[in-house]
C-alpha cells in the first residue's frame, strides 16, 4: 500500500477522523489498532514477528524490573547482605537481558543474514521494518537494564510502540521515552500543525517519486548488467552522483513522509536527516544522516564498548607509549571502526557492504588520528580556517569522500567496485561522457529517449527544489514559516511545482518503486 494511493489515502482519513471524535478520550487504542491493520496489510501473517518481538521484549523487561524490586526488598531486610543481594539483582536482571537480546537478534540475524550467507532458505520473506522494529525494541530493553525508567506494565500500550505504522516503513527509530508520553497524551487537532505535515508530505512525495524513482533505472543501467567494471570513470561517476542524489532523496523523502503522517495524528518523531550533504567532515556527515540509526549505535556500541575496562587500560598504555593524543583517540577509533562494521552487516552481508562500513570506519579514525597534525599543517600555510572559502572546501571535500564511500555501497560486485575506483582515477575520458550517456542512458533504459531525457529533466529541477529547501534550513530559517508568510503568488507557486513534478513523475515511469530501507 503505497503512500500515495488512494487506498492509503482513505486509510490515513478514516484512522484521523476516528482519532480525534470517537476516540478522542482513549487515541492509543485507535493509534494501535491502526498500526496493526497497516502492518497487516502490507505484510499479511508476519504481524507474527513484530507480536513476538513487542511480547518477548514486554516480558522480560518486566523482568528486569522484578529483579530491581526483589533487590530493594532483600537490601531493607533486617541483616540483610547488601553486596549479595546486588549480585544477586544483577544475575536476574542480565538473565532478562540476555534472554531478550538473544530471541531478537536471533530473529533478525536468521532472516536477514543465515539464509543469505548459507543457502537454507525455508522460503521465508524478509518482514516490512524488521531491523527498524528490532532495534527500537531492544533500546527499551537496554534502558530497563540500565534503570532509566519503569517498565510499561501494559502489553498494547507497548505493541504500539513497537508497531506504530508511520515508522515501520524505515524509521526513524524512536525511545521509549520520547514516544510513550505522546502515546499516552491526548491530542486535538491542529490546524498550523496539518499545514507544516501536508506540506512535508507533498515535499517527500516530490524527492520520493520526482527524483528516486526517476534516477533508479539510469543507475541501473549504468551498474546492474554485469559490466560496470568496462565502464570508463566519466559514466562511473555520473552513475555515483545520481545514486547519491537517488539515496538520499528516497530515503529523507520517505522520513518526510512519515514524519508528516505521524504528526497529522498528534505524534512528533524525531528528524531523521539533517543537511547531511552540507557537512564539513565524515564524522559530521554521519551525525547528520540517519540521525536516530546513529544515535542508537553511539548509545548502545560506541559508548559501551569503548568505556569498557580493556579500552581504558589500553588506551593508558597507547597514551605512555605514542602520547596523549594518540592515547586518547585510539579506544574512540577502535569503537567507530566497530560501529561501522556493525552498520555494513546491518545493511547485508555482502562483502561490498561489509567494505563500505570498513571504509568509513578508517576514514574517521584516521581524520581523528591526524587531528593535531591537520592543525599544523593549516598553521604553517596560514590557512584561514573560519573563512567562507575554507568552509565551502570542506563541504566539497566531504561530499568527494562521501561518494567515494557509495562506490562500495551501490556496486554490489565487490570486485566491480573496486575497478570502477580505480578507473575513476585512471581512465577517466571525459570526452566520452557525451557518448557514453548516448549509448548507455538514453538508449537503454527506455525505447524512446525523450521519456527519459523528460525523466531526468523532472529530477533535475525536483533537486534545485530540494538544494534550496536545505541551503534555507542550513541557514536556520523556518521554512514553513517563510513559505507562510510569503507572497500569495510565489507561495501557490511552490505548490503547484511539486505537485506538478510529484504528479508528473508517474508519466515518465509505469510502476513506483518501494522504499529503499523498506526491509533493513
């Protein structure tokens, strides 16, 4: 059930109509009902796993939590043995713990990972938002360990947390914390609030459809036939750029979908995108794409694995033997290097994304590393660096590495990706760019080249739509509110181009494409 059809449509009215009249009073239950039937729609009985997932995790942080209040109960008790009755709380409390990470991400691993990598399918589909759902649910479950707030004592109040349909497509992944308030809340309609949602959806419908799904069968045709490696590093590069703007725009243009959708029924989930291609470095870059993702590996990886006691004493060695810089950096290198592993395999455990991971992971340690000797280097060339000049270097230089990145990511043959690297630098042909688009693009991917040269024509100006709505909130400005309060003419304008670009982009393709994160 696409966004945009008029089933989900109907769908979307009859949920907000019920939300806000009959249920006004109790909306959790209108809000899990709905996500059970959108879950149910669209992905039929694997409802199951999402079931087992909120019920496993459900139980055993109750769990956890009884094995906190057995504690406080043995500690006030006359004579009682402080120390053992904390170990004996501890015990119980990573018993749930390991109990819950181990159903969960045994389920995630076996669908997503065991029948990839060993060929024992058992014709099982990969469910809708399973590593987005996983992931969310076991955040909870951590947090309960940790004591960061009481466990839900009630199982549907929980299932929709897990299940809310906004974010089962591809995020973001929210807290417990954040959601449960808004979930238990009641909310009344909003009219500046409808505005700011139905113009974010109309602007994620535009890059979703005007320019993902416009660019999806060039790339294709430029890496999926079996020969990018013959490709000459002019079409290699065209092909990256298009992927770059093809990902992002289906990927933040589905967030913006969602996070208008979720806010039209009174629930804020947090931006999952942030300018990312306005960053300034890798590690910047990362902090601004797939927010929640990031946050969530830096919270639940980075930090724990990078406080342990093995790193400290490590890193107290690193610090006597190469100084205090090195000694310092080198546990947060180790640990980034490790969280982009993890975030490689997340995507798949193909070898070319196992290499994307690796790739950033070094970068950032690397940049890291080499902070003190960056400055020097700067210093001695008396670079200004708070200059426009050096600001705007740094961007371009961010969005080259970036991309170098997307090699790995895009060219599933990994030893593809690494030919098209390396022609990139060493057979490049310029001059061929005009033939090579000729003969590959207009040619290929449709019988008549005028479809797609309109096709790319849509994306282009659907992305200068894009690059300005980002360079305006880059600048801090509220572009709901500009656009507010703009001139009638420019502000129906604007309207009227996106809906013309979204609408549009259906003559140009015959069917839509899914979501790219669709099944992460």
């Amino acid at each position: 059930m696409e966004f945009y059809s008029l089933a989900f449509i109907i769908f979307l009215a009859v949920v907000m109509l019920a939300n806000y009249t009959i249920f006004k009073k109790h909306q959790w239950i209108c809000l899990l009902a709905a996500s059970l039937v959108f879950y149910f729609m669209v992905g039929g009985i694997h409802v199951i796993y999402i079931l087992v997932t909120s019920l496993s995790i459900w139980l055993c942080g109750l769990g956890i939590e009884k094995a906190a209040l057995k504690y406080r109960a043995l500690r006030k008790a006359p004579g009682a043995d402080r120390k053992q009755a904390k170990q004996v709380m501890q015990r119980g409390k990573r018993v749930f713990l390991i109990i819950g990470l181990a159903v969960n991400l045994g389920i995630l691993c076996y669908l997503k990972y065991w029948e990839a990598l060993f060929d024992t399918s058992l014709g099982l589909v990969l469910p809708l938002g399973i590593s987005f759902y996983t992931f969310q649910s076991i955040s909870y479950l951590i947090d309960m360990y940790d004591d960061k707030y009481p466990a839900e004592k009630s199982y549907p109040r929980f299932l929709l947390f897990v299940s809310w349909f906004p974010q089962l497509i591809q995020g973001p992944i929210g807290r417990f914390d954040a959601l449960k308030p808004q979930f238990d809340a009641q909310h009344k309609p909003d009219r500046e609030k409808f505005g700011r949602a139905l113009l974010l959806i109309l602007f994620g419908l535009m890059k979703k459809y005007a320019v993902a799904d416009m660019l999806t069968g060039d790339i294709a045709v430029l890496f999926d036939g079996g020969h990018a490696a013959e490709l000459p590093g002019c079409l290699v590069v065209l092909g990256i750029l298009l992927y770059s703007a093809q990902q992002y725009c289906d990927f933040s243009g589905g967030i913006d979908i969602v996070l208008g959708i979720s806010s039209l029924l009174g629930i804020e989930l947090s931006p999952n995108f942030r300018q990312p291609y306005f960053s300034v470095s890798l590690a910047d870059f990362w902090r601004r794409w797939h927010i929640s993702l990031g946050t969530w590996m830096r919270d639940y990886v980075f930090y724990p694995f990078a406080l342990l006691k093995p790193m400290h004493k490590f890193s107290v060695w690193a610090s006597k033997k190469f100084g205090t810089h090195i000694g310092r950096a080198l546990p947060a290198c180790i640990a980034n290097i490790l969280v982009f592993l993890v975030v490689g395999i997340w995507h798949g455990p193909q070898l070319h994304y196992v290499m994307w991971g690796l790739y950033n992971g070094l970068v950032i340690a690397l940049s890291e590393l080499l902070a003190p000797w960056f400055t020097s280097l700067n210093t001695f060339f008396h670079i200004r660096t708070d200059s426009r000049g050096f600001h705007i270097f740094r961007i371009i230089r961010t969005f080259i590495i970036v991309n170098i990145g997307w090699y790995f990511d895009r060219i599933y043959d990994f030893r593809e990706s690494f030919a098209c690297l390396a022609h990139t630098f060493t057979d490049f042909r310029i001059s061929y760019l005009p033939e090579g688009f000729s003969n590959t693009i207009l040619n290929q991917t449709n019988s008549n080249p005028k479809y797609t040269l309109s096709a790319l024509g849509i994306a282009a100006i659907s992305l200068v739509v894009v690059f300005c709505v980002s360079f305006m909130k880059e600048k801090g400005i509220d572009v709901y509110s500009r656009f507010k309060t703009s001139n009638i003419v420019l502000r129906f304008g604007v309207l009227y181009l996106m809906l013309f670009l979204f609408l549009g982009s259906f003559m140009m393709v015959q069917n839509a494409g899914g979501f790219m994160y669709a099944n992460f």
